[in-house]
C-alpha cells in the first residue's frame, strides 16, 4: 500500500466511490456490514493480480476484531461472504 487509508465519508460509502487508484491497487469506500449494532464504514483495497483483498473498517460500536480505527482485516475469498449469508437464511427459515 502506498498511500495512507483516510476515513471516507457517509456520501462516499454509500455511493462505493472509488477513492484511490494506482497500477496495483484500486480503493473504494463502502459499508461494512453490521457488526455489533452499527455498520461501519470502510474501504476495500482490492489487488490488482490478486483474488484477496484488503478491508479497513471504522466502527462505532462492539467491533469484535481489534481496539484500533480503522480495524484491517484480510480476506481471500468474497464467495465465502455469500454462501454464508445463504446458509444462515436458510438455518433462520429453518427454525420458523
């Protein structure tokens, strides 16, 4: 990373402006789902020749991953965030 995470702003969040851009790399700010009781804001720093990606996470409330603002978490596999979301739905449908 060549260039510092500022903390982007609700209108960028909400609009997954693109924030930074260099020959490897392209940031955007987006919403962190919620965790806790609030959403947080962030940017995803998404690699150029890479499938992982990068996601600094500012957060109001309980964030279960870290003291610091913003809070870098690494993930590999972006599939992996919907088939879980799929599978909880079904356990909820599950269970009424």
């Amino acid at each position: 990373m060549t260039k510092r995470v500022q903390e982007p702003t609700a209108e960028q969040c909400s609009g997954l402006s693109k924030v930074y851009e260099d020959t490897n790399e392209t940031w955007f700010a987006l919403w962190y789902p919620q965790m806790g009781g609030y959403c947080g804001k962030a940017v995803a720093v998404l690699y150029k020749d890479i499938g992982c990606f990068d996601v600094y996470v500012w957060h109001d409330g309980e964030f279960p991953f870290g003291d610091e603002s913003p809070t870098r978490l690494h993930h590999c596999d972006p599939g992996q965030f919907v088939r879980f979301g799929e599978e909880i739905i079904k356990l909820q449908n599950s269970i009424d």
